[in-house]
C-alpha cells in the first residue's frame, strides 16, 4: 500500500471519531473518594460486633497476663532482710558488745481478701544471730489481726507475741490498731501523697503502758525501670510505759523518738521481663536515720540499713 493511501485512510478516521463519540454513552463519573469520612454500613443489630471498650478496635478481654501478681482471695507476702542493726520502736536491739551486729530477719505475711468484710491476716517475725550468746534466734513475733478499708480510710487492728527464746522473763505481747487516710481524694491525685497514719499499741503482759506512733510517706513510681522510692518519716509519744524509762528513772511518757529515711525496690520481673502471674520479685534497699527526743526516755542515736529480697503474690 502506497503512502498516499496510509494518508487517506488516517484522515477518514479522524474524520469519523466525532460519529462515534456521539454514539456511545459516557461512563458515570465515580463519586469523589473521602479518605477521613467512609460511607457508613449499618448491619443488622444482631450481626453488629460488640466492643467492651469504645476505645479501642477490639474486644478488652481482661488484664493482660503479666499485669496482674493475684487476684484470688489469698494473698502471701515474704521479706528476707539483711541489716546491720535491728532497731525496734526507736530502741535498738543488738546484742550488748556486739555493733554492727548485721541480723538476719525473716518476715512473712498472708492475708485474706473477704470482699466488705475485714480481712484477716496472720504473720511471723524472727530476728537471726548466730553470734549470739544465748539464742541465734533472738526474737520469734508471731501476729494476726484485721484489716478493712472504709475510703479515705483504712483501719487495722491486731496482736503482736513477743517472744524471747531462753530470756522468757521478756516476752510480753500487745494489741494495737492503726487507721491511714488515703488522701488521694483531697490532692485530687490518682494515688496517694503522703498517706498519713495513727499507730496505738498496749501492751497488755509485761508493761502495761501505750506506744503512739504516727508517721508519712511517699511513693514515687519509676514504672519504666521497675522502681519505687519512698522517704517517710515518723514521731513517737509513749504514755505511762516503764520499757522505755531509763534504768533508775521513773518517767515513762513523752516524746520518745523520730525516724527519717527511706526505702527503695527494684522488680526483678521487670528486669528480666518476667510474668508476674506466679508473684513478684524484688530487691529491697533500707536506709534509716533513729534519734531520741526526750532525754529522760530510752532511745538511740543511729544510722543503719541494709538490703533485701521480697516475694508478693
């Protein structure tokens, strides 16, 4: 075919693209697509899906496995400590020549959840010392008692057995009762700020005279590290109770001594990335500063603390 009849053949075509374009029908146009507004699609009510929580797109179907230590009704917690002086309402234990005497102290609690009823607890104390004269073990505490919170407060109260093994002439126990505002409320605070407390004790065997103790704290949270420090501090009256008179003294009240200091955790879950589900561990640090107040009063001077390792579940 020559080029003249390429030539005719385009211009006829050309020529008869507008017979056709009129002939067919033109595509709908598309409706403009709106990326921050999808058209809505009601399904039937029963085919609907149910979300527990609007903010999010799927079903909540409870704590996550490791956000949770125990939630059953039984809860137990264990403390195995180290310090260089076992100091006790203010008045330190050590045995006589014997500083620092670097104890060993065991202390394990279980506590019973009863929904709005108190909850009991009973737990055990010992102090350990193997260089002592005339028992390792120096103190045995057996306690119970009950707790019930009742918000902003929470009230305590139990029995403490002194036990001295082979110096039976000391054993004595007390009652005591405790109540603690949680202040979250007035500081308008997702958790508490310093938590104030009242501590009574009488002792009701050997003494027969009142402890009153009454003390704040802080937690401060370091939850990306697994960390919690607390600073607290306390004060101390005693009323009519001769253990904390002076030997050939006769005045057993007043102002009797003050506590500052503080503790620190570090969980061990979260430094290995452990579930939480079979308990927590923790390592525990203690720094505490004990002075007397009122000089006719027995108390001692000291600084002392130690390390730690706590079990909770």
């Amino acid at each position: 075919m020559s080029l003249r009849a390429w030539a005719m053949g385009l211009a006829a075509m050309l020529l008869a693209a507008p017979l056709l374009r009129a002939q067919i029908a033109p595509w709908p146009a598309s409706p403009p697509v709106t990326l921050d507004a999808p058209p809505a699609v009601t399904a039937p009510a029963a085919d609907r899906p149910i979300f527990l929580d609007d903010a999010t797109l799927y079903p909540q179907l409870g704590p996550r496995e490791d956000s949770q230590v125990n939630n059953g009704g039984a809860h137990f917690n264990f403390d195995l400590r180290y310090l260089s002086n076992y100091i006790y309402r203010g008045v330190d234990q050590t045995t006589i020549g014997v500083d620092p005497e670097n104890s060993l102290q065991f202390e394990g609690k279980a506590s019973f959840d009863l929904g709005d009823w108190p909850h009991p607890f009973i737990g055990l104390f010992v102090n350990v010392f193997n260089e002592d004269p005339v028992s390792r073990f120096e103190e045995v505490r057996p306690f119970a008692g009950l707790e019930w919170t009742l918000k902003p407060f929470t009230f305590a109260g139990g029995f403490n057995a002194y036990i001295y093994p082979n110096r039976k002439p000391q054993d004595t126990q007390d009652v005591w009762a405790q109540v603690t505002l949680n202040d979250a409320l007035i500081v308008r605070s997702q958790h508490p700020f310093l938590s104030p407390y009242l501590y009574a004790a009488y002792d009701v065997a050997l003494y027969h005279g009142f402890y009153f103790e009454t003390g704040v704290k802080h937690d401060f949270v370091l939850d990306d590290f697994g960390v919690v420090l607390t600073p607290f501090a306390d004060v101390a009256y005693v009323l009519q109770q001769p253990y904390f008179a002076l030997p050939g003294g006769h005045i057993d009240s007043g102002w009797q001594h003050y506590d500052i200091g503080m503790t620190g955790s570090l969980s061990l879950n979260n430094l290995f990335n452990a579930s939480r589900h079979n308990g927590e561990w923790s390592v525990v640090g203690y720094l505490y500063y004990t002075d007397g107040i009122a000089n006719h009063l027995r108390a001692d001077t000291l600084v002392w603390g130690g390390v730690g390792l706590r079990f909770a579940y």
